[in-house]
C-alpha cells in the first residue's frame, strides 16, 4: 500500500516477510523483533506461526520485548538479558519461576513471568537512589547465573565444532531454484506488477498521445521549403529529447525503489541477480515498445515528413530506439543513486549534457577538440543524427519561399543559394560522415553499456554485515565480588545456543543477538 491506497496489515506484512525468508527452507531463521508494532492478537498469531515452522524443522531464533503470557508460553528457551549481560538462559514456565525464586525474586501469583523478569532486570532511572539500587540488584542476578553456569558445567566454547558449522552453512547457503523457475516466478511477478499499476499505465498513454497530437499539430504545415528545414530539424530532434525524458524518468521513479526490495531478496539467495534484471527488462518490453510506437505513428503522418515507407519504418525504429537507451540509463541512474530524489536530480544532470552534445544547438565541427569526445557518449547526438539522415536522404526541397536582396536593393528568388536537396542539410549538420546503420549501431552500444554498468552497480552493491564467528566462552568469576569483573552497560558478550530460544530484553540493553551452532545471522532487513 501507499498513501492512497490501503495496503496489508501489519500482521500479514510480517507474515509475509517471514513467508519470504522460508522460500529457501532454511535450516536457521534470524528474526529482530517480529511482534513489535502489533497488537497482541497479531502478535500472537505471528508467534503461533513461528511455532509451526519450530515444529516442521527450522529453528527459529527471536528478540522480543514485552511478550503476553500466551506467547511466552510457546517458547521452548529464552535468553534473558540486562546491560548486554545474560542473566538466565534455559527453559521458560516453571523452571524459569524457580530459578529467579531461589535468588529471592519470586514471581507473584497470577503476574505474567515475562514481564516481572524484564522489571527486575532493568535499570530503575527514576531517581540516584534506585538506580544504584537496580544495578546492583543487576549485579548479583549476572554474578549468580555465571556460578550457576559453572555448577551446571555448560561449555559456551566450543570454538572447532562451532567454526565447522558456520562453514558448513557457508557452503550451502545458495540460491536453490532454478534459472528457469526464477525466471518464470519474477516474470509473473513483474507482470503483476505492470498491470496492477492501471493509472500509471493510463496517464503514460495519455500523455504520449498528447504530446504526440500536440507537436503534430504545430507541425502540421511543414511542406518542402526552405523553411521547413528547420522545422524538420526542430521536430527530429525534439522526438530525441522527448522519448529520453520520457524513458529516463518513468524508470527511475520505479527502479529504485523496487531496488531496496531486490536488495533484500538477493541477501536471502531467493534468485540470481541476472535472473531478476533479465525479467525486469524483458516483462516491460511491451509496454516501453508500444507507447514510442504510438507517438512515431502520430507524428509521422500528420507532420508530413519523409514519405517514402522504409522512411516511415526507420523512423517507428529509431523512436523505439532511443526510447530503450533512455530506459537503460535510468537503469544505469537508478543502481548509482540511493534514493528516487538522488536519481530525480543525477538524471536531468545527464540528460542536460547530452541535449548540449546533441547536434542541435552546436555543430558537431564545431566543438572543441579537449571535450569533443563527450559527444560520442549522448544518445541523443546518435538518435538525432540517425532521424536526420533517415529524413533528408532523397529528399528535394523547393526555394519559391525565400526572396535574396542584391546589393542594388532589388530583390529574386533564391535560386542559387538555396539548398535543394536533404544531402546537404546532412552535411551542414556535420552528420554526412556517419550511415544510418553506424548510428543505430552506435546507440546500441550505448544502451548495452548502460545496461551493462547498470547490472555490475547492483552485483557488487551488496549490504555489508559484521563477520560471523564462535561465541567466546564465558568468564566464570569467583564468589569473591572483588575479583569479579565489573557491571559495564557497554560490554556485549556472545553466547551459542544449542536449542530455539528467544531473547527477552530490558528496554536499556545492548542487543545482541544469539549465534545457534548451525546457523548465521541473517540480515537487518528481515523482520
């Protein structure tokens, strides 16, 4: 959904992010805080759906703040944290009631454990007085589960098997699905999409046809005058700067957006990048073929430009053309830029330059040679000098419409210093070195290359994490506080949990996550 239309529910949003990490079946499922945000009905049904996945196989590890009774009930074991230190790891209900029971916090009758466990944990900033009385209260809790871990014997470090299994999930952890069915599956996807969106697809309609009726009827009059030349000039080159505007923007506008998405799905292994691009640019072929389409038949016929049919075909052609190189820049813009403003303001950047080095307003001939060879790189100067000479080639213009003056004050048709036929309209253009076919030639190598830089931005764009590796085993101090290590609300340790577990944590902790033997963290998009 968006600001104007309702979307899913909170619920069913994280549902369905959950749904998105399972494609993969992964042995181990990461989630930071899935219930926050929800009310308690959809809190639970989120939890109850994790439960499911507990049951089928996956292990599922969570942090969770403030869980009902109902929820923390379905846990099978929780991590209770204060201050980044743990100060009870093992099974909720009774044994945890027991054991916060033999340090002389009994939980009341009929008072959720949860929520008693986090306000005994937690640092009471209210006043001097208890605060320091919280935090030694703190103290005592992390001190009595670190002799109790040594009583019990656990080892936390078991440094060779936990390096296996991380490697070992490192090797694995691949995108399962086949190229076909990722494309298949994106296809549909993008489609969806494409259609969904009918208002979008309405108003580029409407505004092409406009446009497109517009410029025609301005044009309407060009005959084969001298002053048609540059009537001529002015609709070729104004089609150039129409359908790369037009190209640019509608792609920025819903690529990067949609990148961030891809992002996410990419860091899950769901597909391969180089299947996800294909089917974005093949599944919105038919849309950015038919609407240049559209405006070339228009313009063409109602302008009264070159008659001859293979004129008229080169034209729909070369449209369709700069259109595509247009769409692969915003590409190109899009994978650079990390948010739609970024892009709205790189994308004029580019295109005012390419306008600059189109032909139009300065003569090829005439640009300095030290910056010349920007020239090479706008589709524009290749689009408008592939319709010039699609345009002008064979065609005969009349000089009954100019009158020269002599220097006697008298006055004749210009007969001598007119220009009579396309060729040399070409050639005063600076175009005459050039075929139509190296233009197109070149302006598909412009559109692959943007494409092309467009693909390596997003392969090697990858979100960074922090590296992981085997929890460090915990320092068992002795009995004697003064040679216990200090409380330090900055200190982080890492714990390995063997089972499902979640953390219940205090408002003022430093989160960290617990690492399971046979899994990774996953990433911060995941919910």
């Amino acid at each position: 959904g968006d600001a104007k239309n309702r979307g899913i529910s909170g619920g069913e949003r994280k549902r369905t992010n959950i749904a998105v990490e399972m494609i993969q079946d992964p042995s181990v499922l990461f989630l930071d805080e899935p219930t926050s945000g929800l009310d308690s009905f959809q809190a639970l049904n989120v939890i109850e759906t994790l439960r499911l996945l507990c049951e089928s196989g996956t292990t599922v590890v969570l942090s969770i703040h403030q869980p009902r009774s109902s929820i923390f009930a379905l846990f099978d074991q929780i991590i209770i944290l204060s201050e980044g230190n743990i100060v009870y790891d093992g099974p909720p209900g009774k044994e945890s009631v027991d054991y916060f029971s033999t340090l002389g916090f009994p939980c009341p009758d009929l008072f959720n454990p949860a929520d008693y466990f986090l306000d005994v944990v937690s640092v009471d900033n209210r006043s001097p007085e208890e605060e320091k009385k919280s935090k030694q209260r703190i103290e005592l809790l992390i001190k009595k589960f670190r002799q109790h871990q040594r009583r019990n014997k656990r080892d936390y470090d078991d440094t060779e098997s936990s390096s296996e299994s991380l490697e070992k999930f490192e090797d694995v952890k691949s995108v399962r699905s086949g190229c076909c069915t990722q494309i298949k599956v994106l296809s549909v996807r993008n489609f969806r999409q494409l259609t969904r969106d009918k208002f979008s697809l309405i108003i580029r309609m409407f505004m092409t046809t406009f446009f497109a009726l517009f410029i025609s009827a301005l044009y309407s009059e060009t005959d084969n005058g001298q002053k048609s030349i540059q009537d001529r000039t002015g609709i070729l080159f104004f089609v150039c700067i129409n359908q790369s505007f037009g190209g640019i923007f509608n792609t920025i506008n819903t690529f990067v957006i949609e990148k961030a998405i891809v992002m996410r799905e990419r860091q899950a292994k769901s597909y391969f990048l180089s299947s996800y691009y294909l089917t974005k640019v093949i599944t919105a072929l038919p849309i950015d073929i038919f609407t240049p389409l559209i405006f070339a038949c228009i313009v063409y016929w109602i302008v009264g430009l070159n008659p001859d049919p293979f004129a008229f075909f080169m034209f729909c052609f070369i449209t369709v053309a700069i259109s595509l190189a247009a769409i692969g820049l915003g590409f190109c813009v899009g994978s650079i830029a990390p948010t739609v403003d970024a892009a709205s303001a790189m994308a004029p950047t580019f295109m005012v330059l390419m306008i600059l080095f189109g032909g139009f307003y300065i003569n090829a001939d005439n640009i300095p040679d030290w910056i010349a060879w920007l020239s090479n790189l706008s589709t524009i100067q290749w689009s408008f000098a592939a319709f010039c000479i699609n345009e002008f080639t064979g065609v005969e213009f009349t000089c009954d419409d100019i009158t020269i003056t002599d220097e006697d004050g008298s006055t004749s048709e210009g007969q001598q210093q007119c220009t009579r036929t396309g060729e040399q309209v070409i050639e005063l253009l600076s175009f005459d070195t050039y075929t139509l076919w190296e233009c197109l030639g070149y302006l598909f190598i412009m559109m692959g290359a943007f494409h092309l830089i467009a693909f390596l931005v997003l392969r090697f764009n990858k979100a960074k994490y922090l590296a992981v590796s085997p929890g460090k085993q915990w320092e068992i101090v002795d009995d004697d506080p003064s040679q216990s290590e200090p409380i330090s609300s900055n200190r982080t340790n890492t714990l390995e949990a063997p089972n499902i577990a979640i953390q219940v944590a205090s408002t003022s902790e430093v989160e960290e996550e617990a690492i399971p033997q046979d899994g990774m963290v996953s990433d911060n998009e995941q919910p």
